[in-house]
C-alpha cells in the first residue's frame, strides 16, 4: 500500500514510517498536527491548489514543517500533552506564520509540490 500511495506512514511530527498497526482507525482520530492546519490554511488562501495527489495536504506539512517555526516548545519536544493549535496564536504570531508559509508555498523552493501555482 506504501508504494502505491494508499497509506502515509508518518505521524503528526513528522517522524516515520511508522508500523501499519500505529496508524489510527479512522480520520477522526488523527492527531493535532499544527503543520497539518497550517498547510490548510495557506491552501484556503489560494497559496497552492487543490490537488487530486493522494495525502497533498501532508506532504505541505512536512514541507512547511522543516521551515518554520509555529512555535519553540516544538523545537525542544515540550508540546506533547498540550496542542499547539494554529486558532491559539496570538493574531499577529498567526499572521506572521501564515505570511511565511504563503510565501514560500508560491515560492521556487515549492515548485515539484502539488498544486503548486508559483509566484502570484
């Protein structure tokens, strides 16, 4: 299932491949994972396109997650137990996230990504 993309083996930290047996049941009961929200949000912004690729909004977060820093407690592993939520920032912190990860979503580093639009 691997090799025919019918399964992402990574968690919500990016870490992987994980075991089959660790994946959740169902959708709902995926695991915060802020890179995930953000991804969203930059899409919902028109900084990429929908993409028929399988697991596109997953990839975006790995790619936005070695690039930006949501918050520092991630860096130093002191978030398990609490979420770091994108809708919790302080509205500037939010907006300043979301303006890095618009950028580079259009920028050249994405090109390859899916549903990349480019400079816009």
């Amino acid at each position: 299932m691997h090799k025919i993309r019918l399964v992402y083996l990574f968690d919500n930290y990016g870490g992987g491949p994980i075991c089959p047996k660790e994946l959740c049941g169902h959708i709902k009961d995926l695991a915060n994972d802020p890179y995930r929200s953000l991804a969203w949000e930059v899409r919902s912004r028109y900084g990429y396109a929908k993409s028929p690729h399988a697991f596109a909004e997953f990839l975006w977060a790995d790619f936005l997650r070695i690039r930006i820093i949501i918050d520092n407690g991630i860096l130093k592993d002191k978030i398990k137990g609490s979420e770091v939520l994108i809708g919790n920032l302080s509205e500037e912190h939010r907006k300043e996230v979301i303006d890095e990860a618009m950028a580079l979503a259009r920028s050249p580093e994405a090109a390859g990504m899916p549903g990349y639009i480019g400079q816009g």
